[in-house]
C-alpha cells in the first residue's frame, strides 16, 4: 500500500526539510501533504521539499494547502509539528 502522509504544520522549513530527507534516505514511495496556515512559509517548505525529492530522485508526489480538509483524504500518516510561541524574526 502506498503511504499517504500528511504534514501539518509543514512551514518550517527545517523540520520539514529533515523529516522529507529522512523519507527520501529510506526509499519510501508515499504521497506527501503539506498543510500551513502561512501561504509564505508553505511555499517555502513546498520548495524546499521538491528540491529534496528531485535531489534524491525519490518516488514521492507532493500536494500543499493551506487547508487541511484539501489533503486529508486518504492520509494514512498525519504528522502535527507545532512553534510554541510563534516564529522567531
């Protein structure tokens, strides 16, 4: 079956970065969400993300929202990442 794994909290960049490395590193073939309530910080993350799977060449689509009900369906993993406190300038 494939993994369908949903990101939420995706905008940081850093974690997300990590987190879609790892799944790269271990040849996982999945479907990846990102959900972020902040488009700017989304979009980042989403780069990011490509880059990492075209990088590795890994078999991973991506899909990113800024509503979750839009990648939820389906999801098999739903990986919540929250900043206490906001985001440091």
């Amino acid at each position: 079956m494939r993994e369908k794994i949903i990101l939420i909290g995706a905008g940081s960049a850093m974690f997300t970065g990590a987190l879609v490395t790892d799944i790269v590193r271990r040849g996982w073939e999945c479907e990846l969400g990102l959900v972020d309530m902040d488009p700017d910080a989304l979009a980042v993350a989403e780069g990011l993300t490509k880059k990492v799977i075209a990088a590795g060449k890994a078999p991973i689509s991506v899909s990113a929202s800024t509503d979750r009900r839009e990648v939820l369906p389906g999801a098999t993993v739903v990986i919540t990442t929250i900043a206490v406190g906001g985001r440091m300038s």
